[in-house]
C-alpha cells in the first residue's frame, strides 16, 4: 500500500501547467544544477524528485503511520518531569520521517532543506493526514520554519533552520485563556533584558499545539500600554533554555496523538522575529495563512481517509443478497463524498500555486531587484492566495466533517463502534474547522473578497479559459449559477455592505462563490483529461463525474440560498436575537 502511488489525483496536480513556472522560479532557472548534486537540472529532474520523495511519504504513510494510529489514539501523550513525552507510536513517526530527511521539505538546501514548492510540500501534508490527521499537526507545525526563513535575522536563520532537518519540533504560542480568536487580545508579556541583551517573556498560553515543542514561535505584548495588535512582536523560544511549565495537556475529542498544552512562561527568554510591532499586523497573518493551508491539506487528507474507508465496507458489507455498495441510497452517499473531496482538492492546489508564486517572488527579490512584470505577477498571486485561503479552510473543512460523519453511515451501527477505524475519524475531524480560524472567521476573511469584486474577477478569468465541445454544457449550467449569484449579491447588497442585514448573508454568499470557484476548477481539470489522451484512465476520468456532481450540488444551493435571500425582510433579523 502506498498513498501516494495509490491517488493519480496528486501526480495529476503535480504535473498542472503552472508547476513549470513555479519550478523555474524556484530553482533560480537551474543555477545551482552544477554545483550540487542535489539540485535538479530541468523541470522534468524537479518533478522526478518530487515524485520519488512523495513515494517515500506515500509508503511510509501508508505502512508506519497508520500502522500506528490507533494505538496512539489511546495512549496519548503525556507530561513527565515539566516535559511531554509523545505516544510510543508517534514517537517512532516522528523518527522514521526525521531520518527520511522529509522535515524541512520547503526550506532551502542552504538550511538543509529539500528547497520543494509548496504544491508538493502540501501533496506530502495531505498524504500523512490521511494516515494520522493527529500526527500531521507535529510534521505539519516546520510551517514555522518558513516564518523564520521569511522575517527572522541572519543569525536566527543560520542557527535554527539548519535543526529542523534534523527534528526539531515547532510550535505558534499565540492564544490565551482570554485572547482565542480575537489575537489583539493577548497579554504575554515581553520585556527587554538590557544586561543580557534577551526578551523575557512571562505569561501564559493556552491550546496550543504541540506545546512543548523544541522551537516556539510566541506572540507577545512588547510595548507598554498598548491594547491592541500595533503593541505586539513576535519571538523565538528555544526550550533547551528550560523556563517554561507545561502545566497541562488538554483532554481532548480527537486528535489526541498530538499534545495540546497549557504553558506558563516563566521569564522566558527569547529573540526578537523582524521588526517591534509587527508581531500580528505582518508575522502572525502570514503564518496563519500558512496554517489554515495546512488545515485544507490535513482536510483533504482525512476526507480521503474516510472516504477509502466507506468504499472498501459498502462493497464487503452485504444485506439483502448484494453488497451494500449497490443501493442507490449508498452509492449516491459515496458519489457525492468523492466529489466534494476532489472539489476541495482541486481548490487546495490552486492555492497552493498562488502561494508558491507569490512567496518565490518575495525571496527572489531579497536577492536582486524585480522586474515590473514579476512585481505585478507577485502582487496578483498574493492578492489570489489571500483570497482563496479562507475559502479553502471553510469548505475543505466543512466537508471533511461531512464526510467522516457519512462514512459512519454507510457503516451503519458498526461505525457507532470503537473497534472500526471511522469512528476515530469522526472525532478527529471535528477540530477541523475550529482551530486556525472558525468557519466563522474565514467568512469574515472572505466576504470583502465578494465586496471588492476580486472573486467576481477570478470567475470571469475561469471563464475566459477555453474548454472543449464536450464540457459546454456543464459550462452554460455554471454560467447560470452565476447569475444567481449575482443577484444574491445584488439583494444583499440592497441592505448597505456595513449593515448587520449584509453580515448576517455573508457565508451565503460566500459559500454560493465557493461552488462557482470548485465547479470552474473541476472543469479545467475535467477539460485537461479529456485532452491529454495518455491520462485517459478510469480514476483520472472520475474527475468529470466529481465536476457533474458538484454542478448539480451547486445549482441545488446556490439557488436554495437565491429563495431565502429573495424572501427575506429586514425585520426577519429579530427572529434570531
């Protein structure tokens, strides 16, 4: 078993037309090829070792990963001497990836790094959360390297990156017991040492992933009398300096393989990340961009888990002289879980692409000046990525919630069971789409999107890309979703964009985009299939049925969400306060 080798979905991402850009910029157009032997040669070497590192993943995945699952799920970790000591089994996970060399993927070789793009970085993310979505948060967590590659000094960089190569664990200590998603909030204290020319940081954090890890990146009020975000920096703690108590592990519903810990920072010290002030404004906001990435990967990831699960039980489980897979009830369950998942996949690997480009111009330009094109290139994709992030969190976690809870269903009342594997899931996506910002709060960071026409003006650049005679059809269905869209907005719109009427039809309006955006992707994927004759196989071709599906879903809400919008009355808000 191997999950990568197993899902031609990921080799198909892999292979998407933008990799090539993406790959070239990357790799500087190849300048390093003759010098290290490391370092690919062309676009096809780069794919290839992209390729074989995923395999890696994949196998080890597949065999040591969720191998180990279970019996992490009910050990658990827990504190030894002010210390967490993981589950024996993510223990061994934690050391079989470390001595793979797949810890510090994206980083660059100068830092011991495998200087890999995000897409295939993110590929490797959603293949370990399908095997432990729990031990996917402590691989997952490097992300904070890239915040220490971005913004910290030269003398920060040349001492802690080269670590995570070899296993050492990050955390972000950013929430409190009073400051959870309001981070303007916070209160840990940063002072500066003036006689040991350090920060000390007193205070404490609360839920915070991975607690005790061995590089924490921790938000902190350095400007006396400040209230709000403009008083916060960003700080390194290494642990090896061994003044911070644990003082708990939350007991939690699911991903309990990985430590979610309360801490009390005891005159910590630290090192200042970039700039005074910049902590949330800048530091923070880029690395949760990067985490709520992270979340649609472990999403997507899980969502796999959980469908594979459901497929393999309705074709064994039969009743009534046939499997159960045979019952239209059934099978339409499990059309519409592939479908969703291959929606939000396609919708992670656009944003993937969007940060790749974006994040590779920004460390081209630290080394020479860029040209006016690559300058408006970079600002696009940002402008891209920021906006296609909070709708990747929403659906992709969304999603992965319904399919674990359907993937229990199908199993009936075995699924209500301990001893069957969808029942850990269930519990293990229900964080999903919690942490890194509530469902909530990626409306909130969506809607302005809808308000300053940016979504509008990436649907019109779908639309200006050509597909073939074959998909018109689904085409014109989704050009009449957008009319309905359109006039969502136009009767929200009625009620004035600052009113509570407008927010309170936010998500509906945010989540009639999202079909938009998902059916457009999944007819370009569709559309590519249907053209490149060597990829004409059953599994690649199931990407034209996912799209047919979530037309069809996308029509039934967007035009459910058009009749209540249609229907409602400014006085009806009192029915719900």
């Amino acid at each position: 078993m191997n999950f990568y080798n197993d899902n031609k979905s990921l080799k198909f991402y892999l292979s998407h037309p933008v990799m090539d850009k993406i790959i070239k910029l990357k790799e500087r157009d190849f300048v390093d090829s003759d010098n290290d032997m490391l370092a690919p040669s062309d676009v096809n070497d780069a794919i290839d070792n992209y390729d074989r590192v995923l395999e890696i993943v994949g196998d080890l995945a597949a065999n040591v990963l969720e191998a180990n699952a279970e019996d992490v799920d009910h050990e658990g970790p827990q504190i030894v001497n002010n210390e967490i000591i993981y589950a024996k089994g993510t223990k061994k996970n934690h050391e079989i990836l470390r001595d793979a060399g797949l810890y510090g993927m994206s980083l660059p070789r100068k830092y011991k790094g495998l200087n890999f793009p995000y897409v295939p970085y993110v590929m490797a993310a959603e293949i370990v959360s399908r095997a432990d979505a729990g031990f996917a948060n402590i691989w997952g967590l490097q992300d904070c390297a890239e915040t220490i590659y971005e913004f910290a000094s030269e003398e920060i960089k040349d001492k802690y990156l080269p670590l995570i190569n070899e296993g050492f664990t990050c955390s972000m200590a950013l929430t409190e017991p009073d400051a959870g998603s309001d981070l303007q909030s916070v209160r840990l204290k940063a002072t500066f040492d003036e006689e040991n020319n350090c920060w000390r940081l007193n205070g404490v954090k609360r839920f915070i992933t991975n607690g005790d890890a061995d590089i924490q990146l921790v938000l902190a009020r350095s400007e006396e009398g400040t209230t709000d975000g403009r008083g916060l920096s960003y700080f390194l703690y290494d642990r090896r300096d061994n003044a911070v108590t644990v003082r708990r592990i939350e007991n939690k519903l699911g991903i309990k393989g990985s430590p979610t810990a309360e801490l009390v920072f005891n005159n910590a010290p630290a090192l200042l990340i970039g700039e005074r002030r910049m902590g949330l404004i800048k530091y923070v906001m880029s690395l949760m961009n990067g985490a709520r990435l992270g979340v649609g990967a472990q999403s997507v990831g899980l969502a796999e888990a959980a469908y594979h699960e459901a497929l393999n039980y309705a074709q064994q489980r039969e009743q009534f002289g046939k499997a159960i897979i045979k019952f239209p009830q059934v099978y339409e369950m499990l059309s519409n879980m592939r479908a969703k998942i291959d929606a939000t996949r396609t919708l992670l690997y656009e944003t993937s692409r969007f940060v790749d480009l974006y994040k590779t111009y920004d460390s081209i330009s630290k080394e020479r000046a860029l040209t006016a094109e690559e300058r408006q290139d970079m600002k696009y994709s940002q402008r891209c990525a920021d906006m296609m992030t909070p709708m990747l969190k929403l659906f992709a976690s969304e999603y992965a919630n319904q399919i674990a809870y359907d993937c229990i269903q199908v199993h009936g009342g075995s699924g209500f069971m301990k001893e069957y594997k969808c029942e850990r899931l269930y519990r293990d996506a229900r964080i999903l789409s919690i942490y890194e910002g509530t469902s909530q709060l990626q409306v909130v960071a969506a809607i302005r999107f809808i308000g300053n026409g940016a979504y509008l003006k990436r649907i019109e650049e779908y639309e200006a890309m050509p597909v073939c005679e074959e998909l018109m059809p689904l085409r014109q269905r989704i050009d009449k979703m957008k009319e309905n869209y359109l006039r969502v907005v136009e009767l929200a719109d009625k009620f004035g964009t600052s009113s509570e009427v407008y927010d309170f039809m936010a998500r509906r309006m945010v989540e009639a985009m999202g079909y938009l955006i998902m059916c457009h992707l999944l007819l370009q994927d569709s559309n590519r299939v249907i053209e490149a004759t060597d990829q004409q196989d059953n599994e690649l071709k199931r990407l034209y049925n996912s799209c047919k599906i979530m037309v069809a879903l996308g029509e039934a809400e967007i035009t459910k969400i058009l009749t209540f919008v249609e229907n409602f009355k400014e006085e009806d808000l009192s029915m719900y306060n």
